[in-house]
C-alpha cells in the first residue's frame, strides 16, 4: 500500500494561551498516524508543549537534532498511532501552567505506513538540517525501503517573500 500524507488541521496564534487547538476537527483513520509540528513563542526561552493530546491518544514527541528556531521560537515534532477506532478531538498542546505569547501547530495523517512498532519508530531518521536568513537545507540518508516518504517543516519567523 503506498504512503499517503495528508494535511488536516492548524491552529496559528499570537495570543497568549497555555494551550492551543487546532480547527477544524476530524476523525483519523483506523491504524493511522498523526505527526504535528508545535512552533512555541514565548519572549525568554521558548518551551516544548508539555503535552500534546488529541483524537483520543496522547502524542509521543521526537527528539531534534535542533529545535531551536531563534530566542523567542522553538518547533518540536510529535506523533502518534491511531488505534481502531480514532475520535474526532482535536489537537491540542498544552503548556501546563505557562502562558506562551503565541504558538502554532500543524497537523497531517499519514496512511499506508509500517504499522508494526510505536509512533517513535515509524520516524525512521532524524536528519541534519541547517539555514541561514534565506535559505535552507535537509540532508537525508539513504531509505531503507522505496515505500519510506520525507516529510519537512519549514518556518520563516518574519514576512518575506518564500
């Protein structure tokens, strides 16, 4: 079965929250999983979400080579298995206590994957990824299977043409 990846929801906001929600809501498929990138602004050293939930099932965060985007912003990336029968809940990421002053998350479905380990192991490679002001790159390994799909995130933190 061939990898599908499909964009579902988002939320982006620059008001301050200690969670934040994404719209509109949806159903996963049975089996599937959900990958969100979590962008977090806050002015002094920006935080992961200290939870991410959704769909019925709390999200597993991967670990980044870098997450660091600038003093005042940070991505992390987050995953999870849907089980067999997914909800409709949105996303959600949550910062306990700490109010942010704005956040983002972007979250997509990806069907027809390998669905035999956890959510971490179905990400099968960190890659390296490096930028300046106006430009970017992602250096990827060789994929241990010609089913393996990349996905990226990018992020530009002031207006510019892309």
């Amino acid at each position: 079965m061939a990898i599908g990846i499909t964009y579902k929801s988002r939320v982006a906001s620059t008001t301050g929250a200690t969670s934040y929600t994404c719209s509109p809501t949806w159903t996963p498929a049975a089996q599937s999983l959900a990958v969100a990138f979590v962008v977090t602004c806050l002015a002094a050293t920006p935080l992961d979400p200290t939870t991410v939930t959704g769909h019925g099932v709390s999200y597993s965060k991967l670990t980044l080579s870098a997450r660091t985007l600038s003093t005042t912003h940070a991505v992390s990336v987050w995953v999870a298995k849907m089980g067999a029968s997914p909800t409709s809940v949105a996303c959600v990421a949550s910062y306990g206590a700490v109010t942010q002053t704005g956040g983002l998350i972007i979250e997509f479905e990806v069907t027809g994957h390998d669905n035999s380990g956890t959510a971490l192991q179905t990400i099968v490679q960190n890659p390296t990824n490096t930028g300046t002001d106006t430009s970017g790159s992602v250096t990827l390994s060789a994929a241990a299977s010609s089913e393996n799909r990349p996905m990226s995130f990018w992020l530009h933190l002031i207006n510019e043409a892309t």
